[in-house]
C-alpha cells in the first residue's frame, strides 16, 4: 500500500476535528459527572474482557474483531509501544499501550462513536480522543515510511498497468480515482463545508490501485468543492513527478 506522506498533516487536522466533538457535535473538553464505572476499567473493560479472551482462545474471531490478527497486533504494540506508553502516577495507573491500541483499531475498523468505544472500554470520551490521535500518529510515524510509498519509477507505474490489465482486462490504467464525502458536523465556517447532499463533510480522494490497495490519497478539501477540484489534479500531477 502507497500514500502521499505530504498529506500527514491533513490526515492529522482529520482526526483533531473527529476528536473535538461528540456525537451531537459539542466540545467534550469540559469536566464530566464523577462516573465510578469508569473506574472499574481493568476489572470489566472490553480489553480485560472480549479482546483478552479471543486472543487466548479464538484467533479467527480476535481478527474479525479488531481486523488484524495476534501476531499482527502484537507486532504493532512493539513497533508503537515506546511512544504511546504513559507512565504511573501517584493519582492513576496509566493505560496501557496494548489497550490504547485496541481501543484505536476497534475506532478505525468500525466507525463508532465515542460514546460507544466510551461504553465497551471504559474510558472516557475525552480520553479516546487523545489516545485515537496519539495512537494514529505513532503508527505513521513508525510505518509510515516502510508501508506508505508512492510509485516513483516508471517500472513501478508498469507494474501496476501490468496488474490492471491481468486481473481485471483493463489495459492501460494505472489507477481508479474516487472520491468520498465523510460527514462532519460543522466546526467553524461551516458554509465552506457544505456540500450538494445537505450536509457537512471534508472530502477524501483516493487513487487505487489492482488490488484494492491505496496508491494516493488527498484528505481534507472542503466539502462544497466538488469531486472535479482543480487542486486534486495539481497534488495528484505533484506526486507523480
């Protein structure tokens, strides 16, 4: 899988915007009621709970649950660990980095809320909203360089024309372009957000490639822009020289 590493900082501005509001689109930074079951975390938490359990005794169900399997997630601990670790305080145990990074992908590979990770993890909204960012952008930082990487040979955008044109008859391409409006509530100027559906968005356009993997990818152009964005063409004519 390949992406436009110059885009990091949107990807980033995404998830600030993902963690500056809940679900009715209000800030969640302000002091919440005292919620003891909260506290009971490591008693009662979905990672004490179903994801412990799965990956001792169901392996195929842990990687339907999370979308990536043990060896995988343990890898993925080890290689983000050093920086997503938080120390002990004399007020509380910190989080562990195997909990911060279950409770991430759990976010990423279903789209839920806040409020529903809150539930099933017993950690607070505000908290996830850190932890979501800090664990995305230790993953970035750590594999970006290794996994994220954008076809700059010529014999590497032939490869790609080669798999098009023997998996699916398609000669001559060298990418399936698409783009995709991501709903959002309305942070600031929200005329600039609103799009032709009645609602506000950003907009993600990506470049596939034969196997459904991501060749290129633009993040956060504003939803009243439409798919055929003067600015999509001249970031996507930037990466390919």
């Amino acid at each position: 899988m390949a992406f436009n590493r110059q885009k990091a900082p949107k990807i980033a501005t995404l998830y600030m915007i993902i963690a500056c509001l809940d679900d009715e689109g209000e800030g969640i930074w302000k002091k919440g009621p005292d919620r003891d079951w909260l506290r009971r975390r490591a008693e009662r938490g979905s990672y004490t709970g179903i994801v412990t359990e799965l990956a001792a005794e169901d392996l195929p169900s842990f990687k339907h649950y999370m979308r990536i399997d043990v060896n995988s997630f343990c890898r993925l601990v080890e290689v983000t660990g050093p920086r997503i670790v938080k120390r002990n305080t004399r007020m509380c145990s910190p989080i562990s980095p195997p909990e911060r990074l279950a409770l991430t992908l759990r976010f990423l590979a279903t789209g839920e809320t806040f409020r529903s990770i809150e539930f099933q993890f017993r950690v607070s909204r505000t908290a996830i909203s850190y932890i979501v960012l800090e664990v995305c952008e230790a993953i970035l930082s750590e594999l970006g360089a290794l996994c994220l990487q954008f076809p700059s040979t010529v014999e590497e955008w032939k490869a790609i024309e080669i798999k098009f044109s023997e998996r699916w008859n398609f000669p001559h391409c060298v990418g399936v372009l698409d783009g995709k409006h991501v709903v959002m509530q309305a942070c600031g100027q929200g005329s600039l957000s609103y799009n032709y559906k009645g609602s506000h968005s950003i907009v993600i356009m990506v470049l596939a490639g034969p196997s459904y993997e991501i060749i290129w990818c633009n993040v956060g152009i504003n939803g009243r822009d439409s798919d055929a964005s003067d600015e999509y063409g001249i970031e996507l004519t930037s990466a390919m020289r």
